[in-house]
C-alpha cells in the first residue's frame, strides 16, 4: 500500500517550473490570506500611528455625533497643532481612501485593515522611506492622490514631533 505522502511527493518531483510557479502563488495566496485573519493590535505600532488612529476613531465618533471634534483631540494629544494635524489627515485620508474607512470602536485595541494600511503608511513616512510609503498604496489608491496623502502624513509626524 502506498502512503499518500509519498503520493504527493512524487507528484512534487514531476512538477514543471510552470506548475511550480502556480503552486508556490497559491502558497503565497493562502499566506496573505492568513496573515490577513490574524488580528493586529494597536501596541504594535509606532506610537504616532496609534496616536492617529485613535484621533480617527475620535473623530468618526464625533462626525456620527455631528460634533466639533478639535476641542476633544486638543485635550487627548495635549496639543492644538497636531490635534489640527490630525483632522487635517484625516480629512484627506477620507479624501483619496477609494472606500469608506472602516475604524475600530475607540476603547477596541485591535486594527482593522484600513487602520493596518493607515498605521504602515505613517511608519514608513516616519522613517522617509517613500518607497515602501508608495508600495502600501499601489494598486489601492490612485497615483496622483498618494503625494498628498504623503504630504499630509509628513505635516502630524512634525506636529508630533515639535510638540514633545
């Protein structure tokens, strides 16, 4: 009686490079695929980026609430400038975003994946790595709205920054 593993591994040793390359994209697929159900946390992320994102969180709140959120993000981040940041980004966030952004619940320390892509993007601009800043968005958000969302991302890192 044959095994099946050994079924398989036979199958394997006969496999064209075209096969090959089918198998290994589907190996690929299904690891996006994982990674993408394993729940990111907000700790992970650089302190500016879970900054944001909570100021996003506070501000969808108060949009739903048809409430002035800047006296509330001026209280929470200790400064008017970067609280003025913050909605500035998140306006054109909301702006060049091709769909509405999905949030969490301000107290829920899990990201969705719009705030994953949100809280990539403000690391790579925190290390000026433009490149990756450009790879998270290809395919995602059109090319002539990523400088401005660049730009806008390098104006809260500098608030942030200045206001330590």
């Amino acid at each position: 009686m044959v095994s099946l593993n050994s079924r398989i591994d036979s199958r394997r040793s006969t496999m064209t490079p075209k096969n090959q390359s089918h198998t290994s994209r589907r190996i690929e697929t299904k690891a996006t695929i994982a990674d993408l159900t394993e729940p990111r946390l907000i700790e992970a992320v650089n302190p500016i980026a879970a900054r944001f994102l909570y100021s996003l969180r506070l501000i969808a709140i108060h949009h739903k609430a048809s409430r002035d959120p800047v006296p509330e993000l001026a209280s929470r981040l200790s400064s008017f400038q970067v609280a003025a940041k913050a909605l500035a980004l998140g306006q054109t966030v909301s702006i060049v975003w091709p769909e509405y952004i999905h949030v969490s619940r301000f107290c829920c320390c899990q990201m969705t994946h719009d705030e994953v892509t949100i809280a990539a993007m403000i690391e790579s601009a925190c290390e000026r790595d433009r490149s990756a800043f450009e790879r998270l968005g290809e395919g995602f958000i059109r090319p002539d709205r990523m400088e401005r969302l660049w730009d806008g991302i390098l104006a809260l890192v500098e608030a942030e920054l200045t206001a330590c």
